[in-house]
C-alpha cells in the first residue's frame, strides 16, 4: 500500500481568520497495492508523478491555487506552468494568484 501524507500547518483565509485555527492537518492518501502494482510508472517516479496529477487536477477545477498546486506538485512555478501548457490547462489567474506572484516576485 502506497501512503502519501501531507501535513497544513495553517491557512489563512481572505477575510484574515485562520482555516484550522493554527492546528496541524494531515492527509493521508491510501492507494492500494493492486492499485500501485497496476501504475505504468518505475516505482521512483510513483509518488513524484502522483502529486503532479493531482496537483493538476486540483489546479484545473479550481480547488488550488497556482502557487499551492506547484508546491503540492513539489516543482518550481515555471515548470508547474510548462505542465500546464502541456496539457492543454488555462492559467487560472486573479486577485489571490497576483497576491502570491507579487509575494513570491518580493522573496517573501
């Protein structure tokens, strides 16, 4: 069985409150093995290749951000952009996006 966690520390909505009020927030995806034993992928590549798709897919229906997609794909913005361009997404841009832009252009 393949395990992939991942933890939130905090989220900070638009309005200022705290999504999870500063506790920890873990989700832990299981996959089965006839599941992963099934994935035409070498076995390195596995959990890199699925946060990417899901990464896209979450980016794509407009659950993430840009900057949280790339970050949860574990990639750089450009290259998240490239794998985008690749298949065809539309950059989702607005008000937050250009927030985290200027954020990140400011090395925040």
């Amino acid at each position: 069985m393949l395990r992939v966690t991942y933890r939130l520390l905090s989220t900070r909505l638009p309005n200022g409150l705290d999504w999870n009020q500063g506790r920890r927030m873990s989700v832990t995806l299981h996959i089965p093995d006839s599941i992963v034993s099934g994935l035409r992928l070498p076995e390195a590549e596995v959990e890199p290749r699925l946060r990417l798709e899901l990464a896209l897919a979450l980016y794509s229906q407009g659950i993430l951000s840009f900057g949280k997609a790339s970050e949860l794909a574990a990639i750089g913005r450009y290259q998240f952009a490239g794998f985008l361009g690749e298949r065809g997404i539309p950059r989702q841009y607005g008000v937050e996006e250009l927030a985290e832009d200027l954020t990140y252009a400011r090395g925040e």
